[in-house]
C-alpha cells in the first residue's frame, strides 16, 4: 500500500512527510524513515473559522491523555481552545460562537455568549 502524501516536507531533513494510520487515527511520518523519525499530528479541519483570529481554521486536536478537542490551525499565534465541538453557524441573537453539545436524542447548539440554544434531534432511520 502507497502512503499518501501529507503535502507538506519534513522540517528536520526536507523529504516529503507521508500519512499514516497509528493506533490513535492518522498521523504524518517522514518518508525518510527510519533515517529520520519525525512525526506530526494530521490537522483535521471541521469546515469552521477560527472565532478568535478569523484567520485561521478550527481543527481537531488531543490532549496529552488523549481527550479531543478543538484549537486554531494558526496555534501557537492563536491560542483558541474549546472543548466543545464549535458550529459554523454564528449565534442569530448575538452572533458570537455556538457549540455543538450532545443530548440524549441528538445535539444542542449552545451559544457560548448568550443563553441561545437549539435543540437539532437525530432522525430516526
Ligand atoms: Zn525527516
Ligand atoms: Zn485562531
Ligand atoms: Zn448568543
């Protein structure tokens, strides 16, 4: 099986980085392994602005014991953190940051800023 390209090079030696699947998802390796045994965490992009510098990208990240949560791709100029899961949608009343919160039936959009909340439930298939 081919390693697909991460698209960007290795900062220790220059060769390309590849993807690969470890035990805890994806992750990037240098293809010069095992001369070089550089890896970097995959960002995952969830498709929403950072509210913070509106530049950058929230993306997936783990803390040191494993738990998810979400940070700026612009990290460490942008230091955004959130445990909650941030909705692209803005708050209709006060257009600040919603976040995704799980509910028995399905998820709860929750504005961080005011007491706006939506109730979305999962539909039954
Ligand atoms: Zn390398
Ligand atoms: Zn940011
Ligand atoms: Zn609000």
């Amino acid at each position: 099986m081919k390693d697909e390209p991460a698209g960007i090079d290795c900062e220790v030696c220059g060769a390309p980085m590849v993807i690969k699947m470890g035990r805890y998802g994806k992750f990037m390796a240098c293809s010069n392994f095992p001369n070089c045994t550089n890896t970097k965490p995959v960002q995952v992009e969830i498709g929403v602005p950072c509210p913070n510098c509106k530049d950058g990208q929230v993306v997936e990240r783990r803390s040191k014991k494993g738990r998810l949560f979400y940070g700026c791709s612009n990290y460490p100029d942008c230091e955004f953190v959130s445990w909650d899961k941030p909705v692209a949608k803005p708050c209709p009343e006060c257009d600040k940051m919603m976040v995704e919160k799980k509910i028995k039936d399905g998820v709860k959009y929750q504005c961080t800023n005011c007491t706006h909340a939506e109730v979305h439930q999962l539909e039954e298939d």
